[in-house]
C-alpha cells in the first residue's frame, strides 16, 4: 500500500510521545528523530512490524527505544502515538 503521488507524509506526533522525547538523553534522541523524520518518505521502512491485536499500529526500533505510530495512507499522514523504552513502550496500548 503505497501512494502513488510520492508526496511525504505529514507527520503528527502525540504531546505524550512529545515529551518522552524531550527526556531522552541526546544521542538517544537524535536518533529517534531522525527515524521519525524518515517515516515521512517511507512509512513502512524495513524492519518496520505491524503490532499483532492491533488494527493500525506499526512500530520500528531505535536502539532501545521504539517508535510506535499510527499510518493513514487516504490522508497521506502519520501520527506517533508513543516513543518509549523497549522494556515498558508496549504496556497500556
């Protein structure tokens, strides 16, 4: 399911999800920007794992760290949902 128009997707990204990567140690949270940044020109990047029970949610890895997001191909958008440790980003989805 790709889009054929090759225009980037908007990326929306949860005031929760927001704040979880305002505390991440600088390295850290470059690096998970970036791979955020680059959901834009591919949403479904290699590695890239739909959640099982889960109708929309997608998650890629970052370290330790995982980005899970939400992608809406008829609005050409992407909204990240959470951004946390791999230990505790799952729990409570």
């Amino acid at each position: 399911m790709s889009h054929s128009e090759n225009r980037p997707y908007r990326i929306e990204i949860k005031r929760s999800a927001l704040k979880v990567l305002a505390k991440l140690p600088a390295k850290h949270r470059l690096q998970v920007q970036q791979a955020i940044d680059g959901l834009a020109g591919n949403p479904r990047p290699p590695g890239v794992k739909k959640l099982e029970g889960e109708r929309t949610l997608h998650r890629i890895y970052c370290g330790v760290y995982r980005v899970i997001y939400d992608i809406f191909d008829d609005t050409i958008s992407i909204c990240v949902v959470r951004v946390g440790h791999r230990k505790d980003v799952y729990r409570n989805l």
